[in-house]
C-alpha cells in the first residue's frame, strides 16, 4: 500500500523555520470536527 505525502512535511520543506505541526482538533468532537460555526 502507497502512502500518499502528508501536508505537514511539504509545509516544513517550503518553510524550515516550523519545526513542528500540531493538530488541535477534537476529533471526537462529532462527524465535522474541523467546522465551527460562527459566533453570534
């Protein structure tokens, strides 16, 4: 099985001063955790 690129290292090779990427999402946050809906 192929393992497609991950994101985070074509960001670290176009910008060497990130060292690291952190993911902050609460995956068990739902279907959708990457959308928040806009604060009224």
């Amino acid at each position: 099985m192929r393992r497609e690129p991950r994101p985070s290292n074509a960001i670290k090779r176009s910008v060497p001063e990130i060292v690291a990427i952190v993911d902050t999402t609460d995956h068990a946050s739902g279907s959708n955790p990457y959308y928040q809906p806009a604060k009224k």
